[in-house]
C-alpha cells in the first residue's frame, strides 16, 4: 500500500527548536496527523557547514590538478601517485565531516522516532514517500533543513520507505494525470521530452561537461519523443515553450543558485544566462494551455534555487541537485534514473518516482565507493508540489505519463496475437533491426516534413493552437512569396518544414491523431528502414501492454507487381501474412477485415516501373477507403517517389536529410563511447 508522510515543518529555528511539526500521514487505511517538535540543534548547522567547506575544498582541488580522463594523453599534470595521495587525504576529511553531519542528525531526530514507531501503523508491503515541508520560516533554516541529507536518518533506512522529497511552500492544484485526458491519441502517449542542452564549456575550461552523455541517455528511452535545444538564446527556449506540449523540461549544463536573489540561474550559451524566474509565465503558460510538464529536471549543479524558482507552478515534481556535483557521478545518477523510471519491461508497473530516485542514489553510492569520490549520493533532491486540495498525491510515473491502461497479455496459452507479435519480433526485430545496429548508437538525421509529398498533410494541433497559427502563417509566407514571382523559393520553403533536432518519424508517427498514417522518404541508406522497424519495435512493446492496440506488422511491397499481378492490397496483405508469418488465411483475412493490423510496408521503391507504383499506391488508397481505420506507414526512396505523379492520401510525410557535418562528428563521438562501454 503507498503511504505518504508530510512533515510539516512552519515555525522555529535550530537555535530555539521547532515547536510545530506536523506529521500528516496518508494513506488507504487512514488519514491522520502526528503533532510533534523538533529539539534545538544549534550545532547542527556547524556540522553541515563544515562538510561543505571540507566538499568545496576537495572539488577546488580536483579542479586545480584536473580530472584525468581515460582518453587524455597530455602529461600537464602533476605525478600519479602525488596527486591520488592528495586526493585520499581531501575525501577522508570529507567523509569524516559528512559522518559527524549524518551522527548528529540521528542524535536530533531519536525523540522523533520513538514518536513515529508508536504511532504508525507499518506493514511490510507498505511504500512510502516522505516529504520535508518548510514554508514560512527563518531563510537560513530553511535553506539547512532542505540541505541535510534525510536519507540518512536511521528510522528512513528500512526498505519500504522509498525516498525523501522536499517542499517550499503549498501551492495550488497540480494537474491530474488521467487515462482519459488526450482521448484523440490512438494508442499510449509519447512523452515529449524538452532537452535543453547549456553551456558545456571550452576544451581548457576545468569544469566543463559533457552534455552529450545526457543526450545519449535521454535518446534511448522507449515510448519519449525528445527534441533537444543546443546552446540556444532565451528567445528560442521561450519560442519552444510557446509552441506545444511538453511533459518533461530536461537541463543539462551548468547551474548555479543566486543567493541573494533567491533564485536559480542557467548557463544556456556563451554570454547568455537565464534566470529561473524570467521564464516562470511561459512555463506556466505551456502547463495551462497543454496541460504539460509534469515533471522538470536540472541534472546540474547547485540546484536548489531553481526549484525554489519554480515550487508555486503547477509542476508535479523537480529533481535538482543540493550542491555542485562532479559530472561523471551527475551522468550515472541520470542513467539509473532513467533506467528505472522508464524501464517497464522489468518494472511492468512502473516505479514511482520516488522509488526510481531511491534505486538510482543506491546505484551512485556503489560508484562512489569505486571510485574513490566522497559520500554525496545524497545530494540529489525531488521537490514535491503539494496540492492543497490533494496532499496525498502519488508521485508520477512512466507508466501514467505514457497513458498505459492496466492491460495486457497474461494468459498462460499463446493466442494468435501474441504469437503475431512475436514472429514480427523475431522476423524483423532481432533478426534485422538488432544485427544491423552492431553498437547502440545509430546517426542523429535531421529530419523535414514533405508537405507536398502527400494529399493530406497532418495536422498534428488544433487550428487555433501555436503550432497551427505558425502553419498558416507559413501559407501566407508562400502566398506572398508566389504573389512576388519567387516561385522557386516559394517551391523549397513548401516542400521542406525542417522539425526540430532530435525528432524521429516515430516521434512524428506518434502525435498524430486518430488513424494515422505516415510516408517515410530519404535516400539510399539513410535510415529509413531502420526508422520503419523502430515503429515497429516500439508498437509491439506497446501492444503487449494495451491488447487493444493493433499489431504491427513489417511486409515488403516488392512483392505487389510480382509475376504481373495487381491485386487489391487486402487480397495481398492475406497472402503475404499467411506467406511471410506462417498463419491461416481464415486467421490473416480475420486481422484485416477488423482492422487489427498496424501495417508498415517497405520498399516501395523495388517495385521498379513506375506505372506499377503508381498503381499500387492507388491501391494503397482504395484500402484506405476501405478500411478507414487501419493505420499504415510506407518507405520509398526520394528519387523513386517523385517520379510518380500519384500522391499516398496520408496524414504525413517525412524525409530523413543527408547527414551534416556536426551530425557526422556526433555519431563518431557518440559510437566511440559506446564501444568503449562494452570493451
């Protein structure tokens, strides 16, 4: 059962106590509030400063002789063994300092437990969630209390206690997330993912990060549709904010809290700095327009003013790191979170954000003790946004913001679907998709919208939202373009509609509404068999989940005009089924006649005179007539498909652009890394 307890901390200091605690309890079995007070500490602020002068000794160390990458070769260093000497003796003062903070912590807070462990009613099986309240009380108290590492008070070591969160104030409702929220989705949400990636710094620059790590990480994440922001001025930010929904807003890069402003700033470009609050209204906007951002995180130093910045938005939970942080130990931190939060095919359903939080710190202090690095597993921190109508809220989890209904596949006998799915998986999954990709990392492509390519291209937002006006305002751009006699660039300015960096037909084929279907164009080579299988990769994943979603499956249209025969596309789905996946035709006609099927047809292409394509992609068109509800995805090379008059009546069309340069040396980057993880 998930219970959650809220302390509620409001008035008093460490040198006087505090008086009024409040220990809300929720859960299922019961709501009821344990009042109790916190003793006078006055010594417990020395302790943490005194870890922190001993941490910022360590870290003005590490960066005066450098952290030594594996891959550097330079010899500006002082001698090895000097230098791990100096490091050794720097931790264990660290280390000594953090067990005087974490022991007087436990000697403060014994009286509390005694209280709770006659009071609370505890099983096993129970998770719960705490959170440290602090509104309403001294500036340096508050700013100690949010700073002591909670987790380490004894009475939180037991296993169904999941993780410590903090709170600066109540604030007004937060957003539910419900099933039945965004019904024109046909199937599980993609979570859109904001990637803003800041400042790194210069190859001399001692602190500079590798903001790549993080946008590799946040890549490979199944079911999210990330789109990432390089080093762009506030006015881009703010433009992408404006323009729809986001879910999830990601910062990597450096960070750093004003103190006297009591606020957070963000190194987003080489001379530009944003403050925390200047964004505020446009956050809030993008939340109360789309009903977006439930979650934000600054996997960056020194964040606690930037969730201060944000505690009074409609944001459900912020991670942020207390203090500044090494980047190595900042990027493991990121990657167990992901793994855990996202990763539904070990956690079928889905860990809670706190839990996901809890596993990853588990996960960072083994590295630590690897590594010789010092005690700050504890560092990183969620900032929970108490509604005041419903403190009990859960955290978020992946399951609930991808929309996934408590369904799927359980029966002990395979059924034909599930034996569909399988085969698909074997057949194209691990038997192409897998072989073909020998490393993980696959070439970032930009990708463009072809809106002359199909008859109905997609409308992917309402007409009155951002994203619709800024397309019609494209339309009155083309008009006065042709008005002018610039037909040629009217002509680029129509086919191309560049989307942004990081965005894949998958991502492209997911916010489409209702029945989907989607064209997929490029160039020899350039990926866009490997973009068709990631459709089908995921969509099988999903329909595992949700048994009432159609099952993908991959045919080749080479096969159509094979022998001279032209037939309807149902008579050849049947045959090819049956044919490629070993099923009945009683069973294959089943599929299509119910519209059961997500079909993703490759190789348009192949099917080599053109009057045959042109005929087969009317057939494509009748059966869509036919069967209006089925959703189909088709590859064709560029060149092939511009040589036929005939247009696919589809929602979208996409094309994958040559690589460019940056692109190119991101993939080496990135692939290099990735081989030297598994050596």
């Amino acid at each position: 059962m998930k219970i959650k307890l809220i302390f509620s901390i409001t008035s008093g200091d460490f040198q006087q106590g505090f008086g009024q605690v409040k220990i809300n309890v929720y859960s299922q079995r019961a709501n009821y509030q344990i009042p109790c007070h916190f003793n006078k500490a006055p010594e417990l602020s020395k302790f943490y400063n005194n870890w922190r002068e001993k941490y910022e000794a360590l870290c003005k160390y590490r960066r005066g002789v450098g952290f030594k990458n594996e891959d550097d070769e330079t010899d500006d260093f002082i001698s090895e063994a000097e230098s791990i000497a100096k490091s050794l003796k720097y931790i264990a003062e660290c280390n000594k300092a953090f067990d005087c903070l974490r022991d007087n912590l436990n000697y403060w807070l014994n009286p509390v437990k005694e209280v709770l462990e006659q009071e609370l009613d505890l099983n096993p099986e129970d998770e719960i969630d705490v959170v440290i309240q602090t509104p309403n009380i001294s500036s340096e108290s508050t700013n100690i209390l949010q700073k002591l590492p909670w987790h380490w008070w004894d009475f939180f070591s037991q296993e169904n206690f999941s993780d410590v969160a903090i709170s600066f104030s109540n604030s007004k409702k937060v957003h539910s997330i419900s099933l039945e929220r965004i019904p024109d989705f046909p199937g599980p949400k993609r979570v859109k993912i904001l990637g803003v990636l800041g400042e790194p710094g210069d190859d001399k620059d001692k602190d500079k990060i590798d903001v790549e790590a993080d946008r590799r990480l946040l890549r490979k994440i199944l079911g999210a549709y990330c789109v990432f922001l390089r080093q762009r001025t506030k006015a881009e930010f703010l433009d992408f904010m404006l323009r729809e929904r986001w879910d999830i807003l990601f910062f990597s890069g450096h960070s750093k809290t004003d103190k006297e402003a009591n606020t957070g700033l963000l190194s987003l470009k080489p001379g530009e700095t944003l403050d925390i609050q200047e964004i505020r209204e446009t956050i809030q906007f993008n939340i109360d327009q789309y009903q977006g951002m439930k979650l934000a995180i600054f996997n960056s130093c020194d964040g606690l003013g930037l969730a201060r910045g944000l505690a009074h938005l409609d944001i459900a939970q912020i991670i942020v790191w207390r203090e500044p942080v090494p980047d190595k130990v900042a990027q493991e931190f990121l990657k167990y979170f992901l793994n855990n939060f996202t990763n539904l095919e070990e956690f079928p359903t889905g860990l809670s954000l706190y839990r996901s939080v809890q596993k990853a710190r588990l996960e960072v202090q083994k590295y630590i003790e690897n590594g010789n690095l010092p005690n700050i597993s504890w560092l990183p921190v969620i900032h929970h946004n108490l509604a005041k109508d419903n403190p009990a809220k859960e955290s978020i989890s992946w399951k609930q913001l991808r929309q996934l209904p408590d369904t799927g596949i359980h029966r002990k006998k395979e059924n034909p679907s599930e034996s569909l799915l399988n085969r698909v998986e074997e057949s194209w999954i691990k038997g192409v998709l897998e072989k073909s990709l020998h490393i993980e990392e696959t070439i970032e492509l930009g990708l463009s919208e072809r809106l002359d390519a199909v008859i109905y291209p997609a409308r992917r937002q309402e007409e009155n939202s951002y994203q619709g006006i800024s397309k019609q305002a494209t339309i009155f751009t083309l008009y006065l373009l042709i008005q002018r006699g610039l037909d040629q660039l009217a002509l680029l300015f129509l086919q191309y509609y560049s989307l942004p960096e990081g965005t894949r037909a998958i991502d492209v084929f997911g916010e489409l509404e209702n029945k989907r279907t989607m064209l997929i164009l490029g160039e020899p080579g350039s990926g866009k068999t490997t973009a068709l299988l990631e459709i089908a990769y995921e969509s099988i994943i999903d329909a595992r989940k949700d048994t009432t979603l159609p099952i993908p499956v991959v045919l080749n249209l080479s096969s159509w005009a094979a022998e001279g025969q032209q037939e309807p596309l149902a008579h050849w789905l049947v045959r090819e089924l049956n044919r490629n996946y070993l099923f009945s035709k009683t069973q294959c006609q089943a599929w299509v006649k119910n519209q059961q099927l997500l079909l993703l047809l490759d190789g348009l292409d192949e099917i080599k005179k053109e009057s045959q394509r042109e005929d087969c992609i009317r057939a494509i068109n009748q059966f869509l007539r036919e069967y209006e509800k089925t959703e189909i995805v088709v590859c064709c090379r560029i060149q092939y498909y511009n040589k036929v008059s005939e247009r696919l009546h589809f929602q979208s069309a996409v094309f994958y652009n040559s690589p460019t340069e940056p692109q190119i040396n991101r993939y080496l980057d990135d692939a290099k890394k990735e081989l030297l993880a598994v050596q």
